[in-house]
C-alpha cells in the first residue's frame, strides 16, 4: 500500500477493503469484487474526489 495515503488491501475470504495510511484504519465499506477503476485510482493519481464518487457508485450498486 502507498505510504501516506489510501491503499486497497485483501481482507481474507469476504473481499477488499480500503486501508487509510493517515488515518490508520480501514475506509469505506467492505466489497466483495475488486472494482478495477477504483483500485486503477488508487495505485494511480489517487485523486480523492474520484475515489469518492467511484465508493459512491459501488455502494448505490451494493443496494
């Protein structure tokens, strides 16, 4: 995971969790698949708005 900001990490059998470095916890909510344009942002640009609005979007799909 980058150092100082957001990483996507495996969290055993029930699938993918956000890993905030500054913050020292995990972020967001738990999925199942790893969506590849949101882990695409993280290893990327990070941008945080983007990677809000990809959550968002996964998260309105999950319901």
């Amino acid at each position: 995971m980058p150092s100082g900001g957001l990483g996507w990490s495996p969290r055993g059998p029930g699938g993918y969790r956000i890993w905030d470095n500054g913050g020292r916890r995990w972020w967001g909510d738990l999925y199942g698949l790893c969506p590849d344009d949101l882990l695409a942002e993280l290893n990327g640009q990070a941008d945080q708005a983007r990677i809000v609005a990809l959550m968002k979007r996964y998260r309105a799909q999950k319901r």
